[in-house]
C-alpha cells in the first residue's frame, strides 16, 4: 500500500525527531553536561540546549497537537519556551533539564498516537489556532512547517554540538 500525504508528513517529522534525538542523546552523555550553558558569537548570546529543546517542544505541541485537535500533554511549563519568549525567563522559573527532556519525548509521542488515529482529509481543514504561514492557515501546512520548524532548529543544536566539542560525524 502506497503512503499516503500525512503519512508522509509523518515520516517527515520522525525523521527530524530521530536527528535531534541523536544530537541530546550525545550531548547529555557528556560529563559534566549544562544544557543551560550560554555561548555567545560576538555579542549574540545563542540559544542554550535547554531552550531549543523545550521551544521544539511548545512547537510541536502548537503546531500539530493544537492545530489537529489532539490530546493536550498537561505540560503547563511549555508557555516559558514559545514564540518571542525570553530564554532567561526559562531557563530560570523552568522545570529540571530531565522534566524539559521528558516533556520532549512525551510530546511527540502523543503527536505519533493522535496522528495515527486520523484521516488524510484532516490536511486541507482550517487550523483552529488561526496560525497562518506565508498565506496558508490549513493543517497541511501546520504538519509541514513543524517538519521544517524542527529541522531549522536541529541545525542550531548541531552548532551547539560543535561548540560542547561533541563530533557528529
């Protein structure tokens, strides 16, 4: 049997979870490993490890969950880590490294369980939470932009990688 879109959307964004997977996975095998450690290029303070992870979360969570109608992960810390929130704010008033780590997994689980429980016209509704991308406001898009979304940012944890001196390839 062929597959279809959103299983392909799906796939996608496995494919996105298993690389940044892969990057937290070696960073936290680090000794000593401080997901709030700040680098800084220049004057530019960058995002820490832990405020990626968590803003991955929130999006997920936003953009598929929310967008879909899906089951809410009762993870009432995710607002520290969305869009134009300060990382300090985070990762100070946040939750452990481990509960942000957790929170991570279980988001995407739930993302994994609800999608599997949906038919593909689900693709051409209206997103409930009104987000609209370069003119698109439909759940396709939604499920399209968290793939890119957490691609773009699996690209910074893979700078941070560099920075904590872990070897990727």
């Amino acid at each position: 049997m062929a597959e279809n879109e959103l299983q392909a959307l799906v796939r996608g964004m496995n494919h996105a979870r298993g690389i940044s997977q892969s990057m937290l996975n070696k960073l936290n095998a680090l000794p000593g490993f401080d997901a709030k450690k700040v680098f800084t290029v220049g004057d530019t303070r960058l995002n820490t490890v832990y405020w990626l992870t968590g803003h991955i979360a929130w999006a997920e969570n936003n953009l598929v969950l929310r967008a879909t109608g899906g089951p809410n992960p009762e993870l009432p810390w995710l607002k520290l880590f969305g869009l134009g929130k300060p990382a300090e704010e985070a990762e100070q008033n946040g939750p452990a490294w481990e509960e942000v780590l957790a929170g991570f997994a279980r988001v995407h689980e739930l993302v994994l369980a609800h999608l599997a429980t949906l038919d593909v016209e689900v693709l051409g509704q209206p997103v409930p939470t009104g987000f609209v991308w370069r003119g698109e406001s439909d759940v396709r898009m939604s499920l399209r932009h968290q793939v890119v979304h957490e691609s773009m940012h699996t690209g910074h944890l893979g700078w941070l990688c560099k920075l904590y001196g872990v070897k990727l390839i």
